[in-house]
C-alpha cells in the first residue's frame, strides 16, 4: 500500500484531513488545503507509518491535479530535517514547470532518487528546474527529459548531465547534433540507454561503447552515417523518422545495422502519422529487406511505411526460415495510399509463423484474406498440430476481407484461445470477424481437445497390446 503515489491530496489526508480551499470551491482550478493544521505529532505518525512505503511519485501541474501550493507550505513547514519520502527512488512530472513547481519538486527531490521523468507540457524556461535536479538528485541513474528545445534549456541541460556521473539511462532533447550532450557525460562508456526527444543529424555513436538501446528521431541516412565499425553491446534500436525513406535507404540502414550490431534482438523503423503519400510511389521489396536475413539473433522487428510493401509469401517464407527466434514481427499493416493497394500476402502466410517461428507473440501484416471453405481446408491440413500456440496478437489493420464469416472460421482453427484480433475501426468487415471468432474459437478449442483425448486414447490402447 502507498509503494506508488500519483494523488498528493489523497496521500497527504493521511497526515491531516485535505478539503477544498474555502471561497475557492467554483474556480476553474481547485485549491487544497488542510481542513485542521497537522500538528508535530502528527507528523511523527505519518512519518512512521506511511512515508517510508512510498518509493515512485508522480506529480502533475495544478492544471490537472488541481493547486495544492497551501499543501506544499504547510508539510515544509511542519516536516522534520530528514527527506519527506526518505525511500523514494522515482519520481516523474508531467506540467508547466513553471516556478510554482519548484517547491513541490524541492520537497521530495533527494540523493537516493535514481531515476528521473520529466515532461514539458508548454514552451517556457525551465533553466530553474534543472538546476534543483542537479542540486537535489546528484545521484541519478535514469533521466529523462521531454522539455522544449529553446536555446536557455539546451545549455542547462548539458550542464546537469554533466553532474550526474552515475548516469546509464539518458533521455534529453537536442539540436541537429547530439556531441554536445553525450561528450558532456561524466563517463560515456557507463550509458546503456540513450534516446533524442527531437530529430538529430549527428550522433557520436562511437563514444557509447556500452550502449544497449538507441531510440532516435532520425531520418535514416543520418543513422547509416553514425553507426561505427561495430556496436557490441547494441540490441535495441528503435528510428522514427518524418520523410517517406526510400527503399534504398532502408537497405542501407538494415546492412549497416547488420554489420554493426551482432546482438541486435530489437529493430523498429517507424514514421510519422502525418507523412502521407504522393502520386508516385517506391515500394519497399524482398531485396530491400535481405540485410535481415543476416541477423539471426532478431526477436523483434517492425516496419512502418507510407506505401504498401510489395511483398509475396514467398518472401515471407524467406523472412521466417532465417529468423527462427522471432516473437514479434509487423509490417505496415496501416496503409494511407487511395484506393487501397491490392497485397500478395494471403492468410497462407501465417502457416509460415507456425512452421518456422514456435515463439511468435505478435504479427501484424497487409494482407488478401480472401478464403472459401475449400481452400480454407487446404491450408489447414498443411498446419503442424500445435500451430502458433504463444501468438497472443494478430493485426491485420486495413487488410482486405470479401468473406467474413470464411476467415473467422478459419482463424478459430489456427489461433490459440485469448488472441486479440486488431484491425482498422473503419473496417466493417473485420468487425464482423471479430464478432464471430469467440464462440468459433471456442468450438475449435473443445474439438481440438477431444481430438487430443482421443489419439491419447489410442496411444494407450495400443502401449497395451
């Protein structure tokens, strides 16, 4: 009880009872204060029974949580010299970081905090803040910042990672070039966790040699460029970029992370929302995608794309016989081109996740589910008895359906019971689908299981003769 705390009225009722503010009860903003002043042996009873429970807070602006500025006054005035949350190692904001947060933030900031989240919700200096941070927390392990990339928050910020010499994990906005920062680290070879919360150019990979995941806003032929001859320790990486890249470019990223990266297990390539397509498009082929095939140690990778991918089964079968150790794998089931684009995956290319990937959690493909009774059963009978036994998601997005009832039948063969079935909401179609498959699920489910009765059956019969 009280491990995590994110309701400051609620935790500090517990000292004292909390109400609203008199004269204040219809401002837009609601105020709290203490209905009767705690008094010093009251603090003593919190601070035995509850303060030492708490160890993650999470604070928000007052435009949200509502003020609690006369909370905040009373407690710093009545608490003893030791640290209000003496065992509180997170703590994550989330608001203006205007100057009336900074005695909240001073009150509970101490040297045992060792991770830090922090979120901007509005463009101002916020200069004050790091410096509390820096003065109040010198023994960080995990930072992040998401705060607005002006040019006064940028120089405090190099400057506060310059003071935590324990640093492993670093989040932190930049400019089109991140040495400032990462040079700035007390020990570079220490960072395993690094991410850009604004889009980069230059990355001095080289410094990090330690480094476990990357996570950047990057187009992708600035990423190509920073990789150096090796990254040992590398198994994350996860690009968003906000340009349609072309395939070429995807290739030569996919090799140089190949090359570069002999533990990789995670990749994600994704773009933004609002890069649409244009008239003329570049598809992403098997070609482009070879590189991969490479990287057997992959478990995990995602592609998002503006156009459709120009993919076949075959290539999906070229994909899963090298990458075995795959669990999660999606690509691009979203598409923004009109009309939409007609696929060559078919629903047959789930039988390759079950021939080949036995650990596949995840799959989200573009796809033709276009199956009648009679091909349906084809495909079935080609099925290893236990199909895809750990899939717990299947996303097919705007994949096109023409018989909903077909593929909801066949999909009750194949997928295993609790499955969540995701698609576009737009989709009437897969509605239908969806709407079917539980109680077609759970008649697959119960035949399977007398099935499996009644080879065991036979299995013993025959031990006997």
């Amino acid at each position: 009880m009280w491990h995590e705390v994110s309701d400051l009225c609620a935790f500090f009722n517990l000292l004292a009872p909390v109400g609203l503010e008199s004269g204040r009860e219809k401002t837009k903003i609601k105020s709290y204060t203490f209905l009767v002043d705690p008094e010093p042996e009251d603090w003593d009873r919190f601070q035995k029974n509850y303060c030492w429970r708490v160890r993650r807070l999470k604070l928000n602006s007052p435009s949200s949580a509502g003020d609690i500025k006369s909370l905040i006054a009373q407690v710093a005035l009545i608490r003893s010299c030791q640290p209000v949350l003496p065992n509180l190692t997170e703590i994550s904001y989330t608001g203006l970081l205007d100057r009336g947060f900074n005695e909240c933030a001073t009150l509970f900031m101490h040297e045992g905090v060792s991770k830090a989240y922090v979120t901007q919700s509005e463009e101002l200096d916020c200069r004050s803040f790091l410096r509390i941070i820096r003065a109040r927390m010198p023994l960080l392990v995990n930072l992040e910042l998401d705060v607005f990339l002006v040019s006064q928050n940028v120089e405090t910020v190099n400057e506060l990672v310059a003071a935590l010499p324990r640093l492993r994990s670093l989040a932190v906005p930049t400019h089109s070039d991140a040495s400032p920062v990462l040079r700035a680290l007390v020990d570079p070879t220490k960072l395993t966790r690094f991410k850009t919360t604004y889009y980069t150019e230059v990355i001095p990979l080289s410094i990090l040699s330690h480094l476990d995941e990357l996570h950047v806003f990057m187009f992708y032929r600035f990423l190509t460029a920073s990789f150096p001859s090796r990254m040992l320790q590398l198994t994350t990486i996860c690009v968003v970029t906000k340009i349609i890249e072309s395939p070429s470019d995807v290739m030569a990223l996919l090799s140089a992370v190949v090359q570069t990266c002999p533990k990789l297990s995670s990749l994600s390539l994704d773009v933004e929302e609002s890069v649409l397509p244009n008239d003329e498009p570049s598809r992403i082929q098997m070609k482009h995608l070879k590189p991969l095939l490479a990287c057997s140690t992959l478990t995990e990778f995602s592609l998002e794309h503006p156009y459709a991918l120009a993919l076949d089964n075959k290539d999906i079968e070229q994909i899963t016989s090298h990458l075995k150790a795959l669990e999660v794998f999606v690509l691009n089931m979203y598409v923004n081109e009109t009309p939409k684009p007609t696929t060559s995956l078919t629903l047959e290319t789930l039988l390759l996740f079950a021939c080949h990937c036995p650990r596949i959690r995840q799959i989200g493909l573009f796809l033709q589910a276009d199956v009648t009774v009679f091909t349906s059963e084809a495909i079935l009978a080609k099925f290893p008895p236990t199909s895809l036994p750990n899939l717990d998601r299947l996303d097919v997005g705007d994949s096109h359906v023409t018989n909903p009832m077909a593929v909801a039948s066949f999909l009750s063969e194949i997928l295993p019971l609790g499955a969540e079935l995701k698609y576009s909401k737009s989709s009437v179609e897969w509605g239908q689908v969806d709407n079917s498959l539980p109680v077609l699920l759970e008649k697959a489910i119960q035949t399977r299981r007398k099935m499996d009765e009644l080879k065991k059956r036979i299995r013993e019969l025959e031990s006997q003769n």
